[in-house]
C-alpha cells in the first residue's frame, strides 16, 4: 500500500451494524406506513404532502423549484416530473421567477391548502401513532438532539 492509499477502515462492529440498519429498516417501514395511509385516505403520497407542506410553510407559499428539490430530497428532474403532476391536479402552480428567467417557483394553490388541511391530521396521527408513542418525552427530546448532532456534522449541501 502507498502512502496516498487510505487505510481500509475496520469492519462495523455489532452495536454499530444493529444501530445502523435500525435506522434505515425504521426509516423505510415508517414511510411505506405513512405514504399508503395518505395514499388511502387523501390519495396524496407522501412526497406530494412533503412539497405541499415546504410551499404552505414558505414566504408568500412559493418556493425556488430548485430549494423545493433539495428540501424534499429530489433529484430536479424527480422534483420537475412530481410538480407537473401536481399542477396538473390542480394543488400548485408555476410562477416564472423575475430575476432568473431560466428559474420558476412553484405556488400552492387554495386546492392545495385545502387537501394538505385534509390530510395533516391523517400524517400526525400516524407519525403519533407509529412513532413517537414508542418513546418518552425524555427519549424524544433525547432523539431530537442526535439528529440535530449528525445532521450538524454534515455537508452544507446533504441538509
């Protein structure tokens, strides 16, 4: 091995593989759960009530396509082929951006707020229901910290 090759790094141990796959196996059932509960009862997915939640939230309910892309974890071509489907249903819509004429903004419309009131109590009941009653306040408080702790750690562009 040269002096530029990085050392191989040891293999996790046990605790640290159980920690791991924990979180990726919690992640992926939460989500499953959650989407096939809005898709039930709303007939919104889940990343559909993620770009309708970032837009109610922002300044004036509209955001950069680009900043929406990131804030939801979308490539901009996954973020570009989700907004025409909602636009076309009606919950947002394109605004040309006046400073950038290659950019757009995307704008919930009143159908939109309409259908993410419908459908909030829906998701909190499940995120209530399917994980946060697993865990005292303490342990809740306690998580949030470490999540802010890891996401702290990372990269600007991977929040």
């Amino acid at each position: 091995m040269t002096s530029t090759e990085p050392e191989a790094a040891p293999p996790l141990c046990p605790d640290e593989l159980a920690a791991w796959k924990g979180l990726l196996r919690v992640h992926a059932s939460l989500m499953k759960a959650l989407d096939a509960e809005l898709e039930s009862a709303h007939r919104l997915p889940l990343t559909s009530y993620e770009v309708l939640i970032q837009l109610a939230d922002a300044p004036e309910r509209r955001m950069r396509m680009c900043d929406l892309a990131d804030s939801v974890l979308l490539s901009r071509s996954g973020m570009s082929r989700l907004v025409d489907r909602l636009e076309r249903d009606g919950l947002l819509e394109r605004a040309a951006c006046a400073n950038d004429a290659r950019g757009s903004f995307a704008v919930i419309t009143p159908a939109g707020l309409e259908l993410l009131d419908e459908a909030r109590p829906t998701h909190h009941e499940g995120i209530r229901r399917r994980f946060l009653a697993h865990f005292s306040e303490q342990e809740l408080e306690q998580l949030g910290s470490l999540w802010t702790r890891v996401l702290a750690a990372q990269p600007t562009s991977s929040r």
